[in-house]
C-alpha cells in the first residue's frame, strides 16, 4: 500500500474524483480505489446507496490485531442481513472499508464507511443503534462516535454527477496517509467487503 497521491484529484476507471489532501498527507492510492469500487458496486444494484461514517475507539485497549473491527463488522452485517430485528428492510446486500489509525498518544481507532440500500433506509438512526448494542456486547472499552465537525450519512444517487463526487470527497478522508502504518507488519491497514459491481459504467457521467 505504498503509492501515495497528493493531487486534490484521483482518476479511476475512467472518472476524475476529487479527493480530500493536505500539505503533510496525501492520501492511499489502494484505499481511494477500494472505496470506489465498494461504492460502485452498491449503486450498480441500487439507484440510491445511503453511506454512513462512523468511528471506533478502543479506548486502554491497545491491539496488534484488528479482531475488535473485524469482529464488529461482521456481526453488523449478519444483524443487518439475517435477523428478524431488520427482516422489514429486506436488504440483500451491503458493503463497508475501515481504516485503522493511531493517534500521537498511541491510541487505536477506526474510520469506517457503510453502504445501504438507500431505497430502504432513509438515515443512521437505527444503524447506529444496532452497533451500540454490539459493541456494549463486547465487554471492553470501545466507542462509537460520529465524525466531528461534519455530517456522518448521505445519500448517493446513481448517475449524479454531484452526489458521487461529493461522495468521494467525503469518503477519500479515510485514505489519508496521516497515522497510518504504526501497526505490526502482518496486521492491514484497512479492510473492506468485496462485493463486485453488477454494471461497471453506471456511475460515468
């Protein structure tokens, strides 16, 4: 995951993509297109995809593993997708990426992006609410917030040209290369789904 850009634009597949820079961090050049193809990939099977930002906190409880993230997304997903609490949505499908970062006095946190059906879900509300409760289940001092200063859903309209590239500005803030690599050397830097795309040119102008 070496290659960096510090361009305030990304060019992929075909679509130039602004993305958010600053002087002291560029962003991964592997994670901007992870988050595209993620994106990509639910609105090639929904015309609107709601995104839904969010942090966790591990709070004194270093890792040299990401288990508590990856533990936390995937009973997420099974929550979202196969239990009768969330049987009335009907989603068939979701997709994420999390980034892991270590703050100047060592402490581990994730940025992570989630990708819904936005013809069944209209906010974060709910979704919020079921991570609470998975992450209250965990029993270690872990926390949930919303990104500061900023809003933490959208929703993404296939083909708006707008939406998309507002979108990924937004998102592109989870590849900066700023506290990143401060991890052993078999643990990720990040983590996504691989869901593939249905239609590989729907969200080209």
């Amino acid at each position: 995951m070496k290659k960096v850009t510090n361009k305030d634009w990304h060019t992929i597949d075909g679509r130039t993509l602004p993305i958010n820079t600053v002087r002291d961090s560029g962003c991964y050049i592997k994670i901007l297109e992870k988050i595209y193809s993620q994106m990509n990939a639910m609105l090639s099977y929904h015309c609107k995809v709601l995104a839904i930002r969010l942090n966790v906190h591990l709070n004194d409880h270093p890792s040299e593993t990401n288990k508590e993230i990856s533990t936390i997304m995937k009973r997420l997903s099974r929550k979202l997708l196969e239990t009768k609490e969330f049987k009335s949505y009907e989603f068939k499908r979701l997709s994420y990426l999390w980034v892991r970062e270590v703050s100047k006095d060592k402490g581990i946190h994730y940025h992570f992006v989630l990708f819904l059906d936005g013809n069944k879900i209209k906010s974060s509300l709910r979704i919020k609410e079921a991570l609470q409760i998975i992450i209250d289940g965990m029993g270690k001092s872990i926390v949930l917030s919303v990104p500061r200063g900023t809003r933490h859903y959208m929703m993404i309209r296939r083909g708006n040209d707008n939406d998309i590239n507002s979108a990924f500005l937004w998102f592109s803030y989870l590849a900066k290369e700023r506290d990143k690599g401060h991890r052993p050397a078999k643990t990720n830097d990040f983590g996504a789904t691989n869901l593939q795309a249905k239609v590989t040119t729907h969200i080209k102008s």
